[in-house]
C-alpha cells in the first residue's frame, strides 16, 4: 500500500465519519470515492465470495474498479446467510452512513432497506442512489445511458437525427456527487437533532437537472433547443480551427475584450475595427466571414504557436485532447494520484476536483483487493480471532 499524503496530509475535513458502501459500478463508488477522499473510513461492503462483479468487467468498463475506489477499505460479506446479516448489523451500529445503488427492493430483500437500517441505528443517515426519485416510474431499474436519453441529453449531444450518449458517465457520477451532497447536508440536520435520514439520488433526474438549461432556453424563446451540433452560438467564434501543422484548437472568444485580444495578438487592430465585428451581437450576425477570417489567422500558425499565443492572450482555447493526453498533463500531474494497478504498475489519476485551502486531498489508500480488511475491520467490532476465523471457513466472510 502506498502512503502518500500529496495533499491535506492532515485534517482532512470527513475525518471521524464511518461509512458503509454497498455498491458496485459508477454510481455508488463515485458518491464513496468524494466522501473517502474528504476523509471518510469508507467500508466497502463486497458479496463473499466473488466479490463485485465491477472488478471483472471488460471492455471500457475494465478501470471502473481501480478508479472509484482508492481510499476505502474492502469486506466480503454474504449478507443471504444469518451470520452474514448479523455481521452486517454489527457494522449498521457503529456507522454514521450507509450509502447503496443496488435495483429497486434490493436492499430490502437483503433486510438492510431504511426502515430496517434505521431501526438498528436511528442516527444512521442511509443514502439510496437509483435511477429515479419517488414518483411514477421509481419501480424501473435504469443506467446512466437510459437517463441520457430519457432526459435528452443524447438528443443534445449527437447530430440531428443521431442521438449520441455523452463520451464519459456523466449522469452515473453526477448521481453519485449529488449524493454526497445530500449526504452531508442530512449529516448537517443531524447535529441539529440527533436523528438520521433517507437521502435519494437518481440518474434519470441528474439528467434531467443537466438539460435543465435548453428547457429554460425553450421557455425564454419559444424555441425548442436543436441538438448542440446543429446550434446557433452565442458567440461569433465558439469552435475548433485547424492549425498549420494540422491539429485543431478550439478558440472562444465570447466577450468584447476577448475579440479586442485576439486582433491585438494576430496583429490586426483593422478587425477590431472593422463595423460587422465590434460587438458580439454583429459577429453572431457575420459569422460566416468571421469564421473564414478567424480559419486563416489560425492555419498560419502550429497548433503549439498557436496556442502560446492565445495563452498570452488570455483567450480562452484548448487543443482537442484524448483521454490519453491526460496522463501527460501537466495541470493535471500537480494533484494526480499514483494507483497501483493490478499487475503492480503505478498509474496516476486525476484527483477530486476540490481544493480546500489550495490544497486536494490526496491517496490515502490503494484500491482494496477482496475482502484485504476484512479481519481488521470485525477486529475493531470486538470479534475475536476464533469467531473471524469461524466465519471465514463458513464462507460467511473472505
């Protein structure tokens, strides 16, 4: 295990709270990995004896693991047994939070639902994360691509005619952030009153909430919003430009000083000048000749020249990066955090995306094999080494 304190080495603002995760994929990881990450002993809680099915998943799914879950510590349980139950009981007594995003009465059927939860701890604040709220469809099991298109966001993100599911889970670890949201503010009431809650989150509404905006834009307008390819920019130069060598880089120029700091850098004041461009409202209306002016300045330059420049500038701009590009980046590689994968190689991962006095917590602790705390954890409880070890040869635990 690596020891790493890259950042908060102390205080971490979670520090003292227990939680227990009964999760598996993006959702419920997501929500334990903000909380572990602020400082949270995140318990999760695995079926004994294979464990989740996230570590063996194939394909685009094959990191989900080791992503969503450093900082945590790991137990096996079979929660079908009555041992099992009664372990999880035990654990239930000393928690602060419970969080699962297991299907619709799958914890119930487990005895582990709220009303069964809080009647073991009634401080216990118990977050379900599904695919919706209460209300009409909340007997439906969904996926985060399922809440993209019920939502529209895939509407909105592919080509008319050619909805599209965004390029990374946005709704699934959304759901888990507002979660973690919901989680604090419950854990909030109570000091308040002493008394736990239930906290829902769910994807279909996520989704709704990020497609919020295009509704308010048809409310405004009287328009309903086309998919983001087809748009009409706010802005006269929202978009990418091929460069000389090739590569493209996206320029947005969306206020006035901008535009001011684009002719400067190209050296072309005459644009600034120039009647059909000097306020953002005429160069919407003369996008195309702005577009074509903009295409040219941008090819006479490499897309690193390029962007060196509109960097100086202080004009907004990106190359169009991959995925992999992230592991080379050097914003990124401040608060990047080293992982051991599997086979033993040491990969670094982006961090929260949280800074507390300019300073984001860092890797506490690598993500967990299959049941690697089990004994300490049933330790702490006050089980002795002849009871772990019952359980374990039952097959109760691993």
């Amino acid at each position: 295990m690596t020891a790493l304190p890259t950042g908060l080495p102390t205080g971490l603002p979670l520090v003292g709270l227990t939680v227990l995760e009964f999760t598996h994929t993006i959702m419920g990881p997501s929500c334990g990995t903000v909380l572990a990450d602020l400082g949270a002993d995140v318990i999760r809680v695995e079926p004994a004896p294979a464990g989740d099915h996230t570590r063996r998943l194939p394909g685009f799914a094959a990191g989900f693991y080791m992503y969503f879950n450093r900082n945590k510590r790991a137990v096996a349980i079979d929660l079908k047994t009555e041992s099992g139950h009664g372990v999880a009981a035990d654990l239930l007594q000393q928690a602060d939070v419970l969080v699962e995003n297991f299907g619709p009465g799958t914890m119930e059927r487990l005895r582990l639902g709220w009303e069964q939860a809080h009647a073991i701890n009634p401080r216990l604040v118990y977050c379900a994360l599904k695919g919706f709220l209460p209300g009409p469809y909340a007997h439906r099991p969904a996926l985060d691509e399922i809440a993209q298109f019920m939502a529209g966001l895939a509407y909105m993100t592919g080509p008319p005619g050619q909805p599209l599911r965004a390029g990374a889970s946005v709704v699934d670890i959304l759901g888990g952030v507002m979660g973690a949201v919901g989680i604090l503010a419950a854990l909030r009431q109570r000091d308040r009153d002493g008394q736990g809650r239930k906290v829902t989150a769910s994807l279909f509404e996520a989704a709704a909430f990020l497609t919020g905006p295009h509704m308010a834009g048809e409310a405004v307008t009287g328009e309903a919003p086309p998919p983001m390819p087809a748009r009409r920019s706010a802005w006269g130069v929202y978009e990418t430009f091929a460069a000389q060598d090739g590569p493209r880089v996206f320029i947005g120029i969306t206020s006035d000083p901008h535009w001011r700091a684009f002719c400067t850098a190209f050296g072309r004041p005459d644009l600034h000048e120039d009647p059909r461009f000097v306020s953002n409202t005429l160069r919407v209306a003369n996008r195309d000749a702005l577009r074509e002016i903009v295409a040219g300045l941008a090819a006479t330059r490499t897309a690193a020249s390029l962007s060196e420049l509109l960097d100086r500038a202080g004009i907004p701009f990106s190359p169009v990066n991959t995925p992999s590009d992230l592991f080379h980046d050097p914003q990124i590689a401040v608060r990047a955090l080293p992982v051991r994968m599997t086979d033993g190689r040491e990969v670094r991962f982006p961090a929260l995306p949280i800074a507390i006095d300019d300073e984001t917590p860092g890797l506490t602790r690598q993500p967990p094999a299959l049941g690697e705390h089990t004994t300490e954890v049933l330790a702490a409880l006050g089980y002795d080494p002849a009871r772990i070890a019952a359980l374990r040869a039952d097959g109760v635990v691993r």
